[in-house]
C-alpha cells in the first residue's frame, strides 16, 4: 500500500534559510488554536515586532504572499513607534498547510485571526490589508469592530458575486444587464477560475511571481515561492481564487454584503478609512 496523505503539513524550516540578508529578519511566534471537540487546528506563524504597549497595525497579505512581504513596512512603522502584527494565514508562509484545499474556508481564515486577535489581547488596531487579506481583515471588521480604529484598504475588495442574475439595477433608461451581457462581462473571470480549477493543488506559485514582481532578484521570487516545496503545500493557494462569490447563494456571499454595509455605516465601523 501507497502511504496515506497527511491532512496538514508543515513547511521545512531551510526553506527560509538566508531571507535574513533580504530583509526578513523577525522573531517567529506560533500559536496552536484549539478547534473545538479536542481538535486542534494547523498551527499559525505570525510577527509580533515593535514596543507591546504600542499602537498596534495588523497587516494582512493576499495570495499566494505571506508576511514576507510586509518585510519593508515592519522597520518603518517600528521605528515610528507601532506594535506590528503580521500573521501568515494558514496555508501559506511559516503557518501549517492543510494538503485538502477543501479545508479552506472563508469561515475557517476568519476564524483563526479571531483566534490570534484574542489571544494577543490587542484592540484599538489599525487594519493594513491587501488582495485576501482584505477580504478576510473586513469580515473581521464588521464582525467586532470595536476592536479596529482605521483601515487601510489597499488592492483588494469585497466582490458582488460573478454570475449575480436576480440583481434589478441598471441604468435607469435602458434598464438592468441583461443575463447575456453579465455573461459576456464575467467571461475572463470565469476562464481564469476555470484555468485554476484545471491547476488543482499545483498553481505556478514561483512562476507568478517572476511574471509580475518585475526588476527583482531572483532571490526575492524564491523566497515568495519557499513555504510552497511541492504541490502538498499549495492547498491553500488553490483554495482561494476559487472561493471569490460566483453566485448569490455562495457561502462567502452573506458575509461581504454584510462587510460593504457595515463600511457604509460609520456609526457603526472604524471612523478613519
């Protein structure tokens, strides 16, 4: 018999040998959530850099980063006087990976930083996201926004489901898209999740980013690509394109509407955006 496929994996520590001389020169701390009914979930590597009784900004990475790439920011806001926090989301970084991309819930990321935010036991934070981390830091929001003073909303947003045919708006005279028209528009999106559907578990992670990071070493793609050693840590990185909102009743669905009104409301959301 073939041997069995672990459920979670960890990402050997030499594969982040030498990013000190890149600029990651921070002090691991990890955290083991407890899931509930004697479970515990993968374990979670974040940053804790800066004075502890500090204003605090937490940064939030996107797919497939991982707090590498806050590696500039963190001395800046250090030196300012912040307490910076910068988990890696499970999945990806130092965090543990689930090998299942099933396992990858919207749910399940927010769940766990509201795991690490109370742990910490920090409040009053400044909110630093970009691409996914911008749609799981803004669920958060609204759902404790107690906890968060400001937002820095980078690239990222908080999509209307792709293929959403019961919505009425349109242009007042000419009327709402009609069915064929949304299709036309959501066509690249579709092809492009329909190309990582065909990925599976082996998105071209390093590839990706020697395409886009233009006038960087080679050193620097290599280390975006380091928690990633093979297909069975890219459960995460596949998971996440595909759990953007295709229709209405997708479960990610309820809680971005609810994230976008919340943003509305400044009553009831951080004052400064």
């Amino acid at each position: 018999m073939g041997s069995r496929v672990p459920v979670v994996v960890r990402t050997p520590e030499d594969r982040f040998e030498g990013l000190q001389r890149l600029g990651y020169n921070f002090e691991p701390y990890y955290l083991s959530i407890d899931g509930g009914c004697g479970t515990k979930l993968p374990r979670v590597h974040y940053l804790d850099e800066g004075p502890r009784h500090g204003p605090v900004v937490l940064c939030l990475h996107g797919e497939p980063a991982w707090s590498f790439l806050y590696r500039k920011m963190i001395p800046v806001l250090v030196n300012a006087g912040y307490r910076v926090i910068v988990p890696d989301f499970i999945g990806f970084g130092k965090s543990d990976k689930y090998t299942n991309p099933d396992n990858y819930t919207h749910e399940m990321h927010c769940f766990v930083l509201r795991k690490l935010l109370d742990h910490l036991n920090i409040s009053k934070m400044t909110l630093v996201c970009q691409d996914w981390g911008g749609l799981i830091g803004l669920t958060t929001v609204k759902d404790v926004p107690h906890m968060f003073s400001n937002l820095v909303i980078m690239n990222t947003g908080l999509p209307d489901p792709v293929l959403d045919f019961n919505d009425d708006n349109g242009d007042p005279v000419t009327g709402p898209p009609s069915m064929l028209s949304k299709m036309q528009k959501s066509l690249p999106f579709i092809l492009w999740r329909s190309a990582v559907q065909l990925l599976g578990t082996n998105p071209p992670v390093q590839r990706v980013f020697g395409l886009f990071l233009k006038d960087v070493s080679p050193d620097i793609v290599a280390a975006y690509n380091a928690p990633f050693p093979s297909a069975l840590y890219k459960g995460g990185a596949a998971r996440w394109p595909l759990l953007v909102p295709m229709l209405k009743d997708d479960p990610i669905t309820a809680h971005l509407e609810a994230a976008r009104n919340c943003l509305k409301l400044g009553r009831t959301c951080p004052g400064d955006v």
